[in-house]
C-alpha cells in the first residue's frame, strides 16, 4: 500500500496550478472495454493522444471483450481480467476507470493503494459507503482521482459558467432544470445494466450526476438538502409484454422498442459474441419485470449558498435536450437545448439573458464539435495534454465527483423514504 509522503512518483494528472505542456508518453492502463472504454477513452486516445499517452494494459472481466477491446484500439499491450493482476504487472503511471458504475469505487481504491493515479469516468460512486471509502483511501495514499465530468467542457456550458462569474443576472435565488431522454436515448438505460440500481445506482445517478456536477459548478455551491419523488411510469413491469432481449422477441412486430442489435456491427463484436462469457445481453428487453429503477423523477435542492433548483429527469420523451433557467437578482439566465426532436429548432442551444426591467439579450455560443457537445475533446486536451485553461476550467476533483454523485443518492433515498435527505446524512462533514 502507497503511503502518503512515501517516494510515490509525481502525478501525470494535471493539477490545479498553471499548465505544462505534457512532453514524452506517459504509461495508461484502462480498465472496462466496453463501448465508452474503447471509444472515447481507448481508440480515439490512441488516435489523437498517440505522441503523449501508451496504452500498457488492458483489463476486463470479459475475456471476450478484453481480446475486442484490444484489437479496436490498435495496440499491442498485455490483457488481464484482473485488475490486480494488471495493476501489479504493469505499473501504469495512471489507470483510467471505465466499468460497470458499482466497480468504479473498487477498481479506483486497488489503484490508489498501488500508488496508482485516477481518471474516472462518472459516477465515481454509487452509494454513500463507496463515497466514504475513496475519499478516504485518497487521503491516506496521496495520489489523486479525476472524474471525468465532460459535460462541464461544452463551450456553451463554459459560456453559461462565464455569464454567471460575470454578474449577468446578479446573485442567483433559484435555478428550474428539466432534462429530457426520448423513446430512444431514454429507453436504451432500460436495456442494459443501468436498469438495476445495484448496477448504476439509478438514473439520479449514473445520469443526473452530470447534471448536478453542472450546477455545483456553475453556481459555486454544494448541495445541502434533497427531497424529491420516483416512479416507474412506462418500462419494466408497466409494459404490455416482454422477453428476455430483443433478438428472440416474440413481440418483435408490435413493439415500438423493437432494436435490432445485428445492424450494428460494432455492437455486436463487442457485446454479442462476448456474450458467451458473461450471459449480458446488450439488447435486454425495456420491459423485463426486474427493472428496479425509477423512469420518472422529479426533485428540489437546497445548496450551501441559499439557492433551490427545482430539477426533473424523465425518460419516455419524444425530444431530447433540456430546458434551463437561472433566476437571480437582476434577471434570468434563460437556456434551451435541442438535441433531438421531430422538428428544425434552427440552432441546437439558445441562451438569453432576460434583464428585469429590461432587455431579453441574445447570448452568442461558441460552437462545439464532437462528442459531448465539444466537451469530450477539450476534456481529453487537458487530461492527456495539460493545456491552458483559466482556473474555473480545471479538472473536476473526487470532491465533485462525490458532491454529483450524493445528490442522486440523496434524491433515490429521498423519493423511497418519502422525506428529505440531508447531504451530512451521507457524508457526515
Ligand atoms: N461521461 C459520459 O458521457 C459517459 C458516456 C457513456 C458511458 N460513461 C460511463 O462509462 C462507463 C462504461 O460505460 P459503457 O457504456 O462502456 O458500459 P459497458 O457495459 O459497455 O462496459 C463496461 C465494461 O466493464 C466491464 N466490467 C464490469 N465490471 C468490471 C470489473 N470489476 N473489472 C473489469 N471490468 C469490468 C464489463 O465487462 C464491460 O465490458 C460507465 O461508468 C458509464 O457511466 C460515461
């Protein structure tokens, strides 16, 4: 076990001080082939990243997918489907986390006591007992953990942090976010492993995190105080019929979730042939009886500076996107984001600010390309790069990650309990 002051080696991970540009290859092992693992973190890193970043393991519970996973990427670096294993053989100068949300905690915790840095993806957690354990191995190693919250790198929510630093609306009072997943991006949580809570900690987690790392960010706060309502309104149980997954569906024909994973040849190299390994099935069908998560939600927060965000999540929508408003004392930060719907909204995010007594004020966006709305390559730029960013741009810290990640446990406990859940409760200070 790495100690803290022990003769650990320097971090590669960026830290908050000004930027060095990264010269020479540093040494990543990956944890988790599938599909985010392989694409954004493993062969466009390899891709982009080539001149800075060497793959030196690649690690999976899945022999099957392990073995897919390497020969996407391109590399020629050793499989394990043991962490420990790896993280022995190998010394990677850093381990980037890309499981099953309910390992990230075990796989960051074995890495960091290996004196091994971490890139996560979100959640960091899963529930309050995992929270406590990274927190603390982080503490008595020393070395660090990043949590991967891209969406922070979108330039038009970098703008929205902008106008809020500089003033726009004055202090803000209260904040109204709802968030929508449509029949397709929504119902696709339902078929995979996020449909079980032990799994994904419920959509207040592995999805809403995002969100609510946003708002900590751009408001400058944390959360306090968290009521909120789930139901299942539409998958799981509450379907007309159901199977197993979509390939030997007897409904095929009258069911409007009906996903054919044989067009997708990526999918199926991935996930179908792996298959025989693990019995996952990547097409589960939306309707299974076991689904245990909610499909609708709907909460408000109290942060540490004052402010109540009155927040929704739901998952049967015929359109994707959001709509967002921050209300403060000299007006309203007003945003509204298309990302899929059955009609040209024109622009795919708007922002205005609306002055009380005043003017409504078209904001101008910096336009994002690639995945994420732009923030999957600013992301990486930084990790894997170290370039320049002003100081509210720097890497999320496990204390964001656990901030993000407590607001949507806070919301499931809350919604089960019927009773509003402290952040202390769970984190007690
Ligand atoms: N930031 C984003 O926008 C974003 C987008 C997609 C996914 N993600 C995150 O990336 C992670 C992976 O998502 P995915 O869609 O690739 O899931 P996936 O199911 O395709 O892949 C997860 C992989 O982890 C493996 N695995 C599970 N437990 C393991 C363990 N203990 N040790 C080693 N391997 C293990 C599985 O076999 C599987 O291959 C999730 O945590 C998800 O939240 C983030």
């Amino acid at each position: 076990m790495a100690a803290a002051g022990a003769a650990a080696a320097a971090s590669v991970i960026p830290g908050p001080a000004g930027a060095e540009p990264v010269r020479g290859r540093r040494r990543y092992a990956l944890v988790g082939t599938g599909i985010r693992g392989t694409t954004m973190w493993g062969r466009d890193v390899v891709q982009r990243y080539g001149d800075v970043v060497e793959f030196v393991g690649l690690c999976d519970v899945n022999p099957l997918r392990v073995e897919v996973g390497k020969r996407k990427l391109g590399v020629s670096c050793p499989t394990f489907t043991r962490l420990d294993e790896m993280l022995s053989a190998v010394k990677p100068d850093a381990l980037i986390v890309t499981t099953v949300d309910t390992t990230h905690a075990e796989c960051i915790v074995q890495a960091l006591e290996r004196g091994v840095d971490v890139i996560t993806e979100k959640p960091m957690i899963i529930n309050d007992a995992q929270c406590r354990t990274v927190l603390d191995a982080e503490k008595r190693t020393g070395r660090r953990v990043i949590v991967t919250f891209n969406y922070r790198y979108a330039p038009k929510h970098q703008k929205i942090k902008e106008l809020l630093l500089g003033g726009e609306i004055g202090d803000v009072s209260s904040v109204d976010f709802s968030w929508y997943l449509d029949t397709q991006h929504g119902a696709d949580y339902f078929r995979r492993w996020h449909r079980l809570r032990e799994k994904g900690g419920s959509l207040w987690v592995h999805k809403a995190s995002h969100h609510f790392d946003l708002i900590n960010w751009w408001l400058g706060a944390e959360p306090e105080v968290v009521t909120a309502t789930n139901s299942l309104r539409h998958y799981g149980r509450k379907g007309p019929f159901r199977s197993t997954n979509c390939r030997p569906c007897p409904h095929k024909a009258q069911c409007p979730f009906f996903w054919d994973i044989n067009t997708k040849p990526e999918l199926v190299e991935l996930y179908v042939g792996p298959e025989k390994a693990d019995g996952y099935l990547r097409d589960g069908c939306v309707f299974r009886e076991d689904v245990n998560i909610p499909d609708t939600m709907n909460a408000v927060v109290r942060y540490s500076n004052g402010v109540n965000m009155s927040y929704s999540l739901n998952t049967f929508m015929p359109l994707e996107g959001y709509h967002l408003a921050f209300n403060g004392t000299k007006g309203r930060l007003e945003v509204r984001d298309y990302e899929r719907q059955p009609w040209d909204p024109g622009e795919e995010t708007e922002i205005h600010v609306v002055r009380n007594f005043g003017k409504r004020v078209k904001i101008d966006i910096p336009k994002g390309e690639g995945g994420h709305g732009g923030g999957d390559d600013r992301l990486r730029d930084l990790i894997f790069r170290n370039v320049s960013v002003p100081e509210h741009m720097r890497l999320p810290d496990s204390r964001a990650g656990a901030m993000a990640c407590l607001t949507g446990i806070a919301a499931l406990k809350s919604g089960d309990e019927g009773r509003p859940v402290r952040i202390k409760e769970l984190l007690p200070a």
